[in-house]
C-alpha cells in the first residue's frame, strides 16, 4: 500500500500556496484580519493524524492583535450592513462559485487535517455549495425583502467559534449565510484541525468581497475577545458543554444574540421491533466518520428481551465496518478507497477511547466487541496512534465517564431496560441532546414516547440529523443555548425582526420550538 500518487501533504500544500498564495507562504499559514492577509501570529507545531506527518500549524495570535481585529470586523460590518442585497447575493454567489472549483483540493485537505475518507470529505464541501445555492435563492424571502417587514443585519459582526469537524458544511456555510444576510464575520480556526481548508476557503471568501476575519488562537486566551468584546453582534458557537458553559457565563450580562450548539448523549431506543434489516443499515452508515459528529448515535436502549436479536444485527455490522488510511492505495491506478472512518482527530483522543473501554469493563460492563486497529488498511511502517477500532460495551456502570457524555468516537455502549420508564430514563441520560430515535413496530409507543424525550429532533425507525436546507435544528435541555438555526432559522438568528421578536430556541427567559 501506497498513498495515491498527487495526493501526498507536500503535493496538496503545494497546490493551497498555487491557488492562495495571499493566505500560504510556503512554510506557513497566515492570518486574514483587516481585510488583509497578514503573516502574524506564532505557527505551533502539528501533525495529520492520517499517519503523524508534521504540518504547518495554526498561526496562533495574541490578545492584542485579536483586539485589532475585531475592531477592523466592526467598521468592515457598518460598510457591509450598507450594501444592498442584490451586491451581497452576487458576492456570496462569486464565492460559491470559488469554493466550487476548488472542491477536491478543500476536500482533500479535509482528508489530510481531520481524516476525512474521501468520500466523506467531498460530501462536507458539496453540502456547503448545495447549501448556500438554496439560501441565496430564498435570501429575499427570508429577509422579507422590500416589505415594512424586511429584516435588518446585526448591529456588529458575527463571531464564530467552532469545532473541528464539520469545516465546511457546518463553518463556512454559517458564515456564509451571515454575510448574505448582511453581516461581517469573524471566525476563529479550530486548534485541533482544520485549519489549512478554513484558510482556502477564507481566501475564496475574501476574493469575492465578503467581509470575513479569520485568526488562529488558544480559545483559553482570545475567549474574551471573540465573546465579549464591544460591538459584536453574536456568537456563534460549536462545541463541548464546558466551553459552552463558559461562553453562557461571559455573555450572561451582554444580552448579545447567540447560537450554542454543545453535546448531548444522542441514544436510539429499540422496542417491540422486528425490523432488523433496515436497522441494520442504519447501524452501518452510523460509524460514518468514526462517529465523530455531534449527531452520532453512541448509546443503544434495547427492549431485554430483544437483545439476542440486537446482538444478531449488531456484531455483523460492526465488524464489517471499514477503517484505516484515507489515501492508501494499492496501485497508482486505484481509486481512493471507499472506508467508513479514518483517523480520529489526533492520537491522545484514540487513547482516551481506549482508557474509557478498559474503564467500563473494570466496572463491570461486559465488552461485546473490542475491535483491533491490525484490522485496518494501512501503508507499512505508518504511525497509526491516532486510529481507534470500534468497540462497544454491554451495561457500563453508572459511574463511568461517558454514562451520561457522548465518547465522539467509534465506542458503542448498549443498555438494556424492561419497562418504559427505564427506556426513557435511560435515554435520557445527559439532560438533552439534539437528535434521538426509536426503533419500534409500534407507532402509539413511538409516538408517545417521542413526546417525553429530551431531544430537539426524533426519529422513529430511521435516525435524524442536523439537516439541510429548510431543515431547522436546535437542542433541549444543556444541549443548546440561544437561537435555533437551520433553514429560514438561520437567518433569523443572524438578523433583527420587529420589536419584541421571539426567536425559536432556548434563553434564560423562555423556551420556543419550531416545527420539527
């Protein structure tokens, strides 16, 4: 095995300072502040988790210079609010277009930065492009364009703090709808990954006009800046519950407008079920990306005496799920190889994994599968510390770490119940999520135990997603603060309305849900 020929890190960081020479130096990456890309902030150092390659990393600035920046962003957000919509729509659409042509190079830094398999990496590009063509087609309705009703940008820009996984259909796709609507933005790169396609994305953006800033940083020292500085208009936030905790707490006495998207433990309730075939299929296309998604589905509640069926379901799938080097070939000729998961994000997170498996089987869980990394495709002689085998535990103990918390990871844990109350308290565990489901042939049941789940959107027989398009999304209970996005709700969220508008979502004051 080989990695395919003009796919190498040296070739694609090659082609990043051929396309973006104003963003890649070519031993480093730059920061875009003031309209400008400059060569400040301090590269640390970095390496691909696909098989331990050192890389450029993020150009990290100080307070300072965040300072700098977000007062730029500000004046670049009282020239922008100003332009009309049918400038914004043609800039927004110029940058799409970029972004397009540049498609496989975003996607292959994708691959190389987070480890994406390809096929999952083009899917995170061409859903940003999709994505964006839609709202610019229905910009003019959502804002109520040229109605008394029309509504207005932001009173300053947009921050955006997001995680890691998601680049470009959940990052620039935001900030994209936020500039279409009216608003500078400013974006912070995710320490762990990311990074280089954020740039080359970033410079598409800027070539077309659009107002973005785009700094790298420790999220511990530029949090202030990025959340609570004068002027901004809202945050933006993707992320864990512990740093989202600390967004809520900075912006409690700020009333600023905010979008915090944190993790829930998404479960999937199995229950007088005979389906097993379609579950199946649902099973497999869960490991997608490792499970690496806010929307993963790593806790199953299975009905007791379902289980020997379950098990029957379950360990063939899991084990026939497909994992190891992205780009390893076995003849120049080949294509990419079609795998469920690469890498995980970096190689402490796949010993962590490890650490929380043996941590369940010492309190007495019962591992029903512990898959080996041996069993993936990889070139001879890689580093593989950074991949991590799915492995599923049966009944973790009530104390384990990740009883009650998502692993973000290929590890599975399976609880068994006998009555309904168990079933919901189990799936219930982590006080909200953004998506569960229920695999069940009895649609009573399904519906009236949708209706006591703490879950923003619920499946029967099928799993649900964050979405696209006219699709909303949004969290219950700790797993979502502020305003609900998606769809027309984006926009919404990133735009003022008339006087005493409630949005949809979650605030101190009330609770307001969509249809979902």
């Amino acid at each position: 095995m080989r990695v395919k020929p003009g796919t190498s890190w040296s070739e694609t960081y090659a082609r990043c300072v051929q396309a973006a020479p104003e963003a890649f130096d070519p031993d480093r990456l730059r920061n875009l502040t003031g309209g400008e890309w400059r060569r400040v902030g301090r590269p640390g150092d970095h390496v691909t988790p696909v098989d331990g390659t050192p890389i450029p990393g993020p150009p990290r600035v100080d307070y300072d210079e965040a300072c700098q920046a977000v007062a730029a962003a500000r004046a670049q957000h009282e020239a922008w609010a100003g332009v009309d919509l049918d400038e914004r729509r043609a800039r927004v659409t110029i940058a799409v277009d970029l972004i397009a042509r540049h498609r496989d190079l975003l996607a292959l830094l994708l691959v190389w930065e987070i480890g994406k398999p390809w096929r999952l990496a083009c899917a995170d590009v061409d859903r940003a492009i999709d994505g964006m063509r839609w709202y610019v087609e229905q910009i003019e309705r959502q804002l109520a364009a040229g109605t008394p009703h029309e509504r207005r940008p932001l009173p300053g820009p947009v921050s955006n703090i997001a995680s890691w996984n998601y680049p470009m259909s959940v990052q620039v796709h935001a900030e994209l709808v936020q500039a279409l609507a009216g608003n500078a933005v400013v974006a912070k790169t995710p320490s762990q990954g990311g990074f280089h396609c954020l740039t080359l994305a970033h410079a598409l953006m800027h070539r077309a006009g659009l107002p973005v800033t785009l700094l790298s940083g420790y999220g511990s020292r530029l949090g202030d800046v990025l959340i609570s500085s004068r002027g901004l208009g809202a945050l933006a936030f993707v992320g864990g519950r512990a740093n989202g905790r600390k967004a809520a707490v900075a912006l409690a006495d700020t009333g600023r407008r905010h979008m915090l998207e944190q993790e829930g433990l998404n479960a999937w309730g199995i229950w007088d079920f005979t389906q097993w075939d379609l579950l199946a299929q649902h099973l497999r296309k869960g490991f997608e990306y490792a499970k690496q998604r806010c929307t993963a589905y790593p806790r199953y509640v299975v009905q007791r005496r379902l289980f020997p069926t379950f098990l029957e379901t379950y360990l063939p799938v899991v084990g026939s799920v497909r994992f190891g080097h992205p780009l390893a070939v076995a003849d120049p000729a080949d294509p990419l190889p079609d795998l469920d998961f690469g890498p995980v994000i970096h190689a402490t997170k796949a010993a962590d994994l490890a650490a929380q498996f043996d941590e369940a089987v010492a309190g007495r869980a019962i591992p029903l599968y512990h898959g080996s990394v041996g069993d993936g495709t990889f070139i001879d002689g890689q580093d593989v510390s950074a991949y991590a085998a799915p492995a599923c535990v049966l009944q973790p103990p009530p104390s384990w770490s990740l009883h009650h918390a998502e692993p973000f990871g290929p590890l599975d844990s399976v609880v068994l119940v006998d009555t309904e109350a168990e079933l919901l308290a189990a799936m219930n565990a982590s006080n909200g999520s953004l998506v569960a489901s229920i695999a069940t042939d009895d649609r009573d049941f399904a519906a009236r135990v949708g209706e006591e789940l703490q879950a923003f959107k619920v499946g029967v027989n099928k799993p649900r997603s964050r979405g696209d398009r006219e699709e909303v999304f949004g969290g219950i209970g700790a797993s979502w603060k502020g305003a609900f996005v998606g769809g027309d709700l984006l926009v919404q969220a990133v735009t003022e309305g008339p006087d005493g508008e409630r949005l949809y979502g979650n605030f101190p004051e009330y609770s307001l849900f969509p249809s979902r």
